[in-house]
C-alpha cells in the first residue's frame, strides 16, 4: 500500500485563540500540539512561533530554538521551520528570514514565487530564492518548495534546472490562498501535471476547500498536510478541537482510501532526508 506522509502546521500566523481558543502560542502550546499530532499519525510538523502574549506572528529565532527543542525531547517528527518572515523589517531581511535554516531543522519551507500571498502581500526581494536555495543547501536542510500558482512552479523548474535544489525537490501546493491559485480539482490536476516528474509533493487547501484538496491529494498520489494554519473548522460551524484531531481525520481519509499513513521513518526515506 502506498504511504502517504501527513504535515500538522499547528499555528502559521493568521489564526488566533479569538477565532478557535485551541490556536496554540507560546513555545510550550506549539511543541504539545506538534507531539499530539505525531501521536495522531502526522510525521512532520510545519512550525511558525507567535508573541506567546499577544499571539501576533513573531521571529525571534529563540522561539523557534525552544520550540524545536521541547519536541525533540518528546519525539521523533520531522520539524518544518517557516521562513515567511512576517512582519520583519530592516535592511538585512534576508538574513533574519534565514536565521531558522541555521537552526538545522530538518526542512524549511521556501516560497519562491516572486509574491507571497498567504497572509499578507508582500514582495519577496528578487534575490530571495536563490539565496535562500543557497542557504539551505549549505544548512543540510530540505526546503520545501511552496507554490501558490502554476508561475512558481515555472520557477522551480528553473532553478531545478540551474541546480539550486536537491533531487528529488520537494514541493507543497497551496490551494485556495489569498490572490493564489484557487483551490479547485481542475486547478490541482493542472498544477500536480507540471511538476518534474521526479518531485515529491503535498498539497493543502485553505479553509473549506481543505478536505476536497487532500482527499484529491491522496488518489492522485501526494501527500497532505492539515492543521490551524490553514483551516481552524472540522467541518462547516464546527471549530476543531485540536490540531491532533485534524491529523485524525485525515488519518480516517488515508485509511478509507487504501493507503497507509508513513511514519517518520518512512517519511524520511520518502523526502531523502537523514534519519
Ligand atoms: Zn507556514
């Protein structure tokens, strides 16, 4: 049976505990619902850090270190650090956006698409991606290439092509987010279609498109990912509980469609990344 590998992106950087209170914010909240969703069947974890006060998308490097420590200690899933970088300022964006690549997680998201759009607009810098790419590869760490339209996924072909990134490259298709591409089963085909024909690749779907994205995920062979990132409802006026309980379901959903959720282990095989 095909193994299918489950990302939990427990927080991201839009959802707050005034639209679902199980949003997690401080260092502790983040590492208990990443360990709760490796319980639930989810093999890598997708890490933002938030003002543990205020909740407001935060940065600082120190958060992501106590993060990834505290689930260290408890388990062996596979840690994601953002680079969005929201809300940074300054003239060495760059550098602090880098800054959780250092830390040597196992993956790092990088969005290479010229705009990102998932919460905020905002102009990568030009140079961003290349340098990014650069980095991570330096780091020992898989990016994991998101796509928010066919565009970026031109992109990456090119700097497959220029040899920037790693085999096999890893890719995440984001559906359904602001200004991106919109989350339906026309558009995923089409986008899955273009990939190199070598890539591993997820998709999510933002709010009600999410279970419609990854059920279509699974028969057409990817991997998914699920979590308050990018939907807090389990279904329509039902605010999950937990992020653990979206892992679950979306470990019913493999289940249902022949497949078998991979561990860490087999995720790690699957991705290329050391154990
Ligand atoms: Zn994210």
């Amino acid at each position: 049976m095909r193994k299918v590998i489950i990302t939990a992106a427990v927080t991201g950087s839009r959802p707050t505990k005034e639209m679902n209170p199980a949003v997690p914010y401080t260092p502790k909240e983040i590492a208990e619902a990443a360990v709760e969703c490796w319980r639930a069947g989810a093999a890598i974890a997708h890490i933002h850090v938030r003002d543990p006060q205020s909740g407001h998308p935060e940065f600082k490097i120190e958060l992501f270190q106590e993060v990834k420590d505290q689930i260290q200690q408890q388990c062996d899933i596979i840690i994601n650090l953002t680079t969005s970088g929201l809300r940074l300022s300054g003239t060495n964006v760059i550098e602090q956006r880098l800054k959780p690549a250092a830390l040597r997680p196992d993956i790092c998201s990088l969005d290479i698409g010229s705009l990102n759009f998932q919460d905020k607009t905002f102009m990568n810098p030009p140079e961003w991606g290349e340098i990014a790419a650069k980095k991570m590869r330096e780091y020992g760490v898989k990016p994991e290439i998101e796509v928010f339209d066919i565009g970026h996924i031109y992109q990456a072909i090119d700097y497959i092509e220029r040899d920037l990134f790693d085999n096999p490259p890893y890719f995440q298709l984001c559906m359904g987010t602001k200004w991106g591409i919109e989350g339906t089963p026309e558009n995923l085909l089409f986008m899955q279609r273009k990939l190199p024909p070598n890539a591993i690749w997820s998709v999510l779907g933002v709010g009600k498109v999410q279970l419609s994205m990854i059920t279509m995920g699974v028969v057409l062979g990817g991997h998914i990912r699920v979590g308050f990132e990018d939907n807090i409802y389990l279904k329509k006026g039902v605010l999950a509980k937990s992020n653990a309980q979206m892992v679950k379901m979306a470990v019913n959903l493999v289940n249902h469609l022949q497949c078998k959720v991979a561990t860490t282990d087999e995720a790690r095989d699957i991705l290329g990344i050391r154990h």
